[in-house]
C-alpha cells in the first residue's frame, strides 16, 4: 500500500496513469456536450478540478458519452487546466440496437436490449487522454467479439435453455462498452500498451446472472489474451486499467475472479490507497477500506475497490494513490460537502518510472 495522501508531485522521471468512472453520462445524445460548454454544470466542474489536481499524464475515463466527433471530450480537455496533447475514442457497445430482447423481459427496445446498457449509442462510453500520441494502427479492438467466441465463456442457463433465447446469445457481443489494447509511444521511444476497459455490474439481473456471468467474462477476455487465445499477446510494458466493476473481497460478482486477476504473476498491484477511505469502512466487509474506490450506500454494496490500474511486473512503480481525502483535509473539498460532488467514484492513480 502506498501514498494515503489525495494527490502528490511526481518525480519528472514518472508517468501517472490514472482511471476514473466520473458521472458523465446524461440522459440523452448531446446533452454532455452541452453541459461542458454551459461551464456551470456542478459535477463537469468537479471532476475537470480532480483531473486538474491530480495531473494525470494518462487518463482513462469509463463513463464518459462517446459521440461519433468527440465534439463532448474536446471540449472537456480543453478546459483543463493543462489539456492533454492526445485523445482517442471508439464507439462502444452501449445503447447499440439489437433489435432483439436481451434481458428476457418480452419487450424490445429497452436500454437493457442494446449490446450494453444505453439509453443511446455512446451512452456512457470509454475514453482515452494521454500526453503521448497513440499509434493507432496497431490499437486491437475487442468491442465487437461475440461473447461465444471468448475461450471457454459461460452463458446465461435456465431449465428452459440458453438465456434469454438462443438467437439472443449468438447476437450478443461480450463487452458491455469498449475493450482496447492501445499502444502509446513514450517520448523515450518506448511503447506503453494499455490493455482498457470498463464492465457491467455484475448485478440488475436475475437467478440466471447475466451480468454476473458477463462481468466475469469481461475481465477473462484479457487473461485469455495474455495466453495467446485471441491472436498475437501484447508485448510488455503493459497497464491494464479501468472499471472492473468487481471487488476480490466484498459485494456481488464471481469475486474470485478479481484475485485471481491480482494474484497473477503478470501484474503488480500497487494498492492505491486513501485516508477518505480509510476512515470510512463499510460494516461487515473483509478488504481493506483504504483501497475501496467507490463510496456507495451501506444500504447497497457499500463502499467497494473496483477501479484499478495494474502495471505489468516489469515496470517500476514509484507511488500510487486514491483521490479520496479524509473530511477537513486538503483537497476534500473537490470532492464537495457531501462527498459527491463528481460521483461516487474516485480516481486512482500509479505513478510508474520511465
């Protein structure tokens, strides 16, 4: 476990790479960008302020509406207080019509009939901000992979089949937003592959535990990558970031999964830590609370860790850290005086050596 602090000055020989599921998502296409350009929209402002206090050099943001421009995420770097050099953003999964009912509710439609929850395509996509250019040739996108197709997947079942019709599972894709592996040329010649992504809940479902099964899959796509299932495997260094949307030691979800993930001799983990989430347990939870990244209601899953940012064994790690101060500290206040201000998630951050 390292920095408890909500943010330090890095060493010029460091890179930070951060992941935050800020709230910036809206209920309909175009309404984010317009909440940017307004400049007064209370939850635009706070995460712009945390993004801006913990000066990431590599940030991946996993609630953000993807639109077909990025006319939304241009105008939100442009308004931090040191914008960054280069973006990259793909259309995800969320909101894609299917045409077909994919939650087994007789209906079609609905935002839980798309590829992955949206209410419209783009709705709460995935996207990239870095200081180095990315060598978009060589990005491999997983976003469209038939969820039969990843390595020995598990699907939905019930007594009268495959979950919820056969039809629907041959359609449905596996990655409920977007899965990249985007190579970034470091200014030292290096190339930095990020391995990134955001999951579905593993809940909002029912006894055949669709999303639990497909959260567990999600995070299996990139173990079955690294062994050489799906193609080439990604040379080192590597970062794999985002949303799991899973914790290894409490809440719903095949927990196991995640620990296995950390336990993994291919990554390190850092163990972000926090003095907010520290001094705010949740009763009757088994992990450590100041590595929890999200502050959820304790009449809910309670407060979990499920962002993370995992640098590959060969990269040095010189400080990690979750942007959650204790109340009174410095920097609480972004967070504003509920704690909410930018949602209930909080930024994680690792700081590696060049």
């Amino acid at each position: 476990m390292l920095c408890l602090l909500p943010f330090s000055v890095r060493a010029q020989d460091t890179i930070r790479i951060a992941t935050f599921a800020a709230p910036l998502s809206r209920d309909g296409p175009g309404l984010l960008l317009r909440d940017i350009l307004d400049g007064e929209d209370p939850q635009v402002r706070a995460t712009q302020r945390i993004v801006d206090a913990a000066a990431p050099d590599i940030l991946l943001l996993t609630d953000f509406d993807h639109d077909q421009g990025l006319a939304a995420l241009r105008a939100f770097n442009d308004r931090l207080a040191r914008p960054f050099a280069h973006l990259f953003a793909r259309p995800g999964n969320a909101g894609l019509a299917t045409g077909l009912d994919m939650d087994g509710n007789g209906r079609l439609g609905e935002p839980r009939d798309a590829q992955g929850y949206g209410r419209f395509r783009g709705d709460g996509g995935v996207a990239l901000l870095t200081r180095w250019p990315v060598l978009d040739e060589a990005v491999r996108d997983f976003t469209a992979l038939p969820w039969p197709e990843l390595p020995g997947a598990v699907l939905p079942e019930t007594a009268e089949g495959p979950f919820p019709s056969s039809a629907a599972q041959a359609a449905g894709r596996l990655s409920s937003t977007s899965h990249w592996a985007v190579p970034l040329r470091i200014d030292d010649g290096t190339t930095l592959t990020l391995l990134a992504y955001s999951a579905t809940p593993p809940v909002f479902d029912g006894p055949e535990d669709r999303n639990g099964l497909r959260n567990r899959d999600e995070l299996r796509l990139w173990q079955r990558l690294m062994a050489g299932d799906m193609g080439p495997v990604p040379a080192l260094p590597l970062v794999l970031l985002g949303n799991t949307n899973l914790d290894s030691a409490d809440g719903d979800g095949f927990r196991v999964a995640m620990a296995r993930v950390l336990a993994d001799p291919l990554w390190q983990d850092p163990q972000p830590a926090s003095a907010g989430g520290e001094a705010n347990p949740s009763p009757g939870h088994n992990g450590d609370p100041a590595l929890d990244t999200a502050d959820w209601s304790e009449d809910g899953p309670g407060n979990l860790r499920v962002s993370y940012v995992l640098p590959s064994r060969d990269l040095t790690v010189a400080d990690a850290g979750v942007f959650w101060p204790a109340p009174g500290s410095a920097g609480a206040e972004l967070l504003g005086e509920d704690g909410f201000a930018a949602g209930p998630h909080r930024l994680v951050w690792v700081d590696i050596r060049r």
